[in-house]
C-alpha cells in the first residue's frame, strides 16, 4: 500500500472486506521504521521478524474464517516496561539490559489474543520517569513534527511511532501524565483508563497508586478500539476493578447535543498560564462543543499546585520504595534524571506521604462533587508546543504545574485529544477528564471533536519528504 | 525559603541508605525547599479522624 496511513477503525475495515493485506500493512509500517526511525529513535527494539510472521498468520486465519476482531492484523507497539515473552523488556534502563521476560504482560497478553501485530518495543524514560535522558543505552525519541523537538514522556516513542505511522496503536502508561503528555506534543490521541481498568499485571512498576495503562492511538475511535480489549478484571493486579465492560464504541457517532462540559479555566489561565496558541485552541474547541450542542459550565477546583503537590509526594515515595534497593547499592547506574528523582525520596517523610494520601481523599472527593451533573470537563493537556529536546528543564517537578496529574490523584478518566497548531506548526492539545468507568461518554465527546475539526487530516512533513 | 541544616540533612541521607557524592548532595539540597513547599501545600486543616484513601472505591455516587 501507498500514501495515507490509515486508522486502526479504517484498516479495520478494509481488512474485514479483504481490500488490505495485513502483510502489505505490516510491511509498509516497517518500511516508514527504517526510513525513519534512525532519526526518531520510537524503538529500543523492533520484532521485524516476529511482525510478518504474525501479519501472516493474521492474513491465512482471515482468509479463513474472517477477522476475529478489529485489532486483527493491526500493527501496534508496546513501551518497553511491559513485559513481552522471548523479548527484551530493558526498561531503559542499564539494570534490565538482558532482561527477556518469560511470560507476556496482563496488556501484551491481551493485544496479541486480539490479534495485533508487535512491531517492536517503543522508547520510555528510564522506569517510565524523568527524561529526557542522554547518558542511557539508547537515546531519547524525537518528535516527528520537528525532530529538534521533545516528545514529552515518558511514553515517548509510542506517541512518535503512532504519529509517523510506523504503527497504527501502541500501549503507554500514566503516573502523571505519560500517556496524555506525548499524546499532545505528538499530535495524536491518548487515553488514561479510570484507575484499575487495565491491569498493570507485568508492567513495571513507577507509583502504584498512580499507574495506569492505556492506549495510544491516532484518533480516539481507535483509542476506544484497543480500549475495549484492553480493560477487564485481573486477579494478577491487586488494584485491577471489577465492573462489567461496557461497549467503548457504542456511543461513538453520537455527538454531544445536550452533554454537559465543564471548563476548568483557573487551571490553564490562572494556575499555569498556556500559551496564547494553546489559549486559542481551548477557546475554540469551546466554540466547537457549543456549536455541536454541548452546554459548556465553568469549573472551580482547588489550584493546579495543590494537586500537583500531593500527586508528586506520593509519586516521589512509592517510586523510591520500588527502587530502593538499586538507589542504596548501585544508585549511579541509573540515568542521572531518574537518580535525582529517587534522591528525592530521602526528603519525604511517612507522615508527609500520610498527608498527602489524606489530601487525595480530600481533592478526590472535591472532584466528584464538582462533577456533579456534567459528563466531561476540559483543560489543556501542555502549556504550549513541545519545547527543544536539549530545553527540558531537569528538575521541572518544580516549575509551573503539569495539567494531567490531578486525574491521576483523582484516578478518573482522562484523554487527550489533537486541538490545532502552534506558531511552530507543532501539534496543541485539550484534555478531556470523564467519569470513573465512563470512558464511553468521554471517548464519545472526543471522537466528535475530531469529527468536527480537521486536525486528524494532517500528518508530519518528514513522512512526505 | 525552607532550609535544611547539615545534621538534619545527612540524617535524612543515612536513613534513606543514600551515598552521595558532594556534588550530588549540593544538588539535592538546592531543590530541599521545593519538597517542603509541597509538604507544606498538603497539610489543610482536618481533624484526626481524616482517614486516608490508602484503599478507596468508587461509589454510585461518582457516576451521579
């Protein structure tokens, strides 16, 4: 195949009426990989091999008895803290360098019983934290909008590989916002489940109480796709839910005629202000929600530090409990960002990680009531385009807060979606928090906002050159 | 600004089982007051009975 690269929703469906191979699709993901990714670096590892053989047995069994899926036959990546049988699984890391995992992630699992297709194994900070990092095994990925430029992290080479086609969906996780934050600066969709949707069974570990898994797509309808194999109960993780799974796409198509959305404004005018291009985003997707129906309401929470607050005391805690037999033995063998990170640990007390744990209570509970008979509220997902790679500030926890923390304190559900251009001609973004276990009424409200907009019509140059 | 003294400091260190080089203590140091603000920032006003959320669910009422 040529030119476009196409949704998981639309190869899906090409593929069920046997009008696209999923070798053809296979191999021209691989052909953008090594036209690519020398300058990208998505992947720590790629599963060239192992790919085709799939595409090809994705290819005879729907020739046979049709797709058992949509995911059949779709190429897809996987950040490498998730666990892959037979394959390595380094973390980033320089501890995990020969680590090959005998057993496949809750998350791998359950994408290859759909029938995707691993391309291979995309670029995380080191442990899912800090970043960027130039003193690791491979160096940090770059945006495909302008490869000058940060991803964001820590699911940086899912959201570079989703946004330059080299595959179609990739798995990201969240403890502050890794999923949503390459999401924006990639131009592309990405979701943070409710907490306990998607097992994190096989996924190392950040801050457990703060993790999350999700997917990471091109559009939210192709989010909802990997969603709706992805989420169920496992007993394998301790914090997973168990609910009936409803259908993630029922509602898709439906529009936001008489939904209600409210607008955090103080978060992104007053607590951390955006730039003006991101201001300009927000207010028209608010134009654009209205004029597809919604009622927009404005929301008051407490101020973006508070959160930030309590979701970095816990996060700095629980990280430095889950590694701190490697900072007390061999702390110069992590990437000089993350050792600063876990150094943090030795400043935060039980009782200050008590207090913060009360506060969550407290902010969580101010959410819900806030909430209170609206279906989504919005903010932005960045404060502005992506900034130069070699820009990022190291000790950033400590600068102007971060918009996608306070879903990860509240554990509700939280997607960011494509929202324009800046002046630098890199991808904006909102970001849209439902719910707990209503993710298909915010995938639903997403989906109409890219139906609505033309900004999933345009990719990055450098697939054109 | 919060400051941190030297005993304090390296106690904090020892207890953490944290052997730093002195670059990476002064380092470490100059970020002390960030840390306190956000302990800080998490203590409100609430009564001793304020039961963390070590374990929490949600409840219909969420969904309302």
């Amino acid at each position: 195949m040529s030119g476009a690269i196409p949704t998981i929703a639309e190869a899906a469906r090409l593929i069920a009426a046997k009008q696209l191979s999923p070798v053809e699709l296979t191999r021209a993901c691989l052909d953008r990989v090594h036209k690519l990714d020398g300058e990208l670096h998505a992947f720590v590892h790629l599963t060239e091999e192992r790919a085709l053989a799939e595409a090809r047995a994705a290819e005879a069994a729907i020739s046979a008895h049709g797709p058992k899926g949509p995911l059949h036959g779709i190429p897809i990546g996987l950040k490498d803290i998730v666990d892959t049988k037979g394959v390595p699984t380094t973390c980033q890391s320089k501890f995990l360098q020969d680590n090959i995992p005998d057993a496949d992630a809750a998350c791998a699992e359950k994408l290859a019983a759909a029938g995707t297709v691993l391309i291979g194994k995309t670029t995380t900070h080191e442990f899912a934290d800090g970043g960027p990092s130039f003193d690791l095994p491979k160096p940090p990925a770059r945006n495909p909008w302008n490869t000058e430029h940060f991803t964001a992290g820590s699911s940086s080479g899912t959201g570079a590989a989703v946004a330059a086609g080299l595959i179609l969906g990739g798995i990201g996780t969240d403890t502050g916002g890794s999923i949503r934050g390459p999401a924006a600066l990639c131009g592309i969709a990405g979701i943070k489940p409710t907490y306990g949707l998607v097992s994190r069974a096989g996924v190392a570990p950040a801050a457990f109480s703060l993790d999350h898994i999700g997917p990471m797509a091109w559009t939210a309808e192709d989010c909802a796709l990997m969603l709706q194999a992805l989420a169920g109960h496992d007993p394998r993780d301790p914090a997973s839910a168990s609910r009936p799974i409803p259908n993630y796409t029922a509602q898709l198509g439906s529009g936001v005629k008489g939904l209600k959305i409210g607008v955090i404004h103080h978060f992104h005018e007053t607590d951390h202000k955006v730039s003006d291009g991101t201001q300009r985003g927000i207010a028209a997707a608010i134009a654009t929600f209205r004029d597809l129906g919604a009622e927009m309401r404005e929301v008051q929470v407490s101020p973006l530090q508070d959160w930030l607050a309590c979701g970095s005391l816990i996060s700095i805690t629980e990280r430095a409990a889950a590694f701190e037999e490697w900072a007390r033995t061999r702390l110069g063998d992590f990437s000089e960002r993350l050792r600063s990170r876990l150094m943090l640990g030795a400043f935060v007390t039980g009782v200050d990680y008590v207090q913060a744990v009360r506060r969550r209570r407290e902010l969580r509970a101010e959410l819900q009531a806030a909430m209170k008979g609206l279906d989504a509220v919005l903010t932005a997902t960045q404060p502005a385009e992506a900034a130069k790679i070699d820009a990022v500030p190291k000790w950033d926890l400590f600068g102007p807060p971060n918009f996608t923390m306070p879903f990860n304190v509240a554990g509700y559900p939280a997607i960011s979606v494509c929202s324009g251009f800046g002046e630098g001609g890199l991808p904006l973004a909102i970001q849209l928090a439902g719910k707990p276990f209503q993710e298909p009424t915010l995938l639903r409200i997403a989906d109409a906002f890219e139906k609505a907009t033309q900004f999933r019509e345009r990719r990055p140059a450098l697939l054109a050159a | 600004m919060p400051d941190i003294d030297d005993q304090a400091f390296e106690f904090l260190l020892a207890r953490g089982g944290l052997d730093l080089t002195s670059e990476q203590k002064a380092e470490l140091r100059s970020v002390y007051a960030g840390i306190a603000a956000m302990a800080e920032r998490v203590r409100k006003p609430r009564g001793y009975m304020a039961e963390p959320a070590h374990v929490y669910d949600f409840t219909e009422d969420d969904l309302v």
